[in-house]
C-alpha cells in the first residue's frame, strides 16, 4: 500500500532537486498562462510539456526506474526551447529599438529564465542518485574498532 512516508524516505539531494524542477515548472506553467496567454510570447506547447514535465514527477515518486528523471528533464529542456522560440522575437524588436512584432518582451524573459531554471534542474537531478541506502547507520562495535587492538 502507498504511502507518502514510503514514497520520501531514504530519498537523496537528487530527488528533491527534481522535485523542486517539478515545483518550479508547475508553478511557472499556472503563471505563466495566467499572464502571457493572449501575448505573441506564449506557446500553448510550452506551457503543456512543463505541465507534463511536473506530472511525470510522480513517476520518480512512486517507481524505482533510474530512466525516469530523465524523462522530466526532457519535458523541461522541450518546453524552456519552445518559450524561447516563442519570446525571442519580441526581445530582438527590444534589442535592436523597434516595435515590428510585438509582444511582451519582459514576460517573455522571465518566463524562459524560470524553465531554464527547471531544464537545469532536472537536468541535475539526472546525474544524482534518487534513493539513500537502505541502512546507514554503522553498527557500535564497527565504528569504534577491533576492541582489543594492541
């Protein structure tokens, strides 16, 4: 049977900055449609795949399966990609002084700064363990020795 305390414990550094990937595209993809979605900078396929990306945490929190942070970090990496495609017209109307294609430039940049913060994130937690040791405490008379060393 599930439970939350099975599912967090003996779980590493790597998992909870995949975690905080998660957190962070979640909250960035509800943000994100809240304020840019009628804008030139918005991709309706952005914002699905960092969606998708945060859901496939539970795939990292209910199995064992090594592939699967790798599977966040390539919703992540995707979805950062198609926000910059979609963003970077309005910042070269912003960069070069003209106002051709418009857009909200500013939203745009923070918006591809937050799923690059979640690309590198997931891309972290690729590259670290998800899961401690079972047993990691040593034992007494492992850890101060033979008792009779002379």
């Amino acid at each position: 049977m599930f439970s939350v305390k099975t599912a967090f414990k003996n779980r590493t550094i790597g998992f909870y900055i995949g975690l905080a990937a998660a957190v962070v595209a979640l909250v960035g993809a509800v943000l994100y449609i809240a304020t840019d979605v009628s804008d030139r900078t918005f991709s309706a396929a952005a914002f699905a795949l960092m969606l998708v990306g945060a859901a496939a945490e539970v795939l990292v929190i209910l199995s064992n399966l090594r592939f699967a942070p790798l599977v966040c970090a390539i919703f992540y990496i995707v979805g950062f990609a198609l926000t910059v495609n979609a963003a970077l017209p309005s910042i070269s109307d912003v960069w070069n002084g003209v106002h051709f294609i418009g857009g909200n430039a500013t939203l745009g940049i923070v918006f591809s700064v937050t799923f690059f913060i979640s690309a590198v994130a997931g891309i972290v937690a690729c590259f670290m363990p998800e899961r401690g040791r079972a047993n990691t405490k040593v034992p007494a008379e492992e850890a101060d020795g033979p008792a009779n060393a002379d």
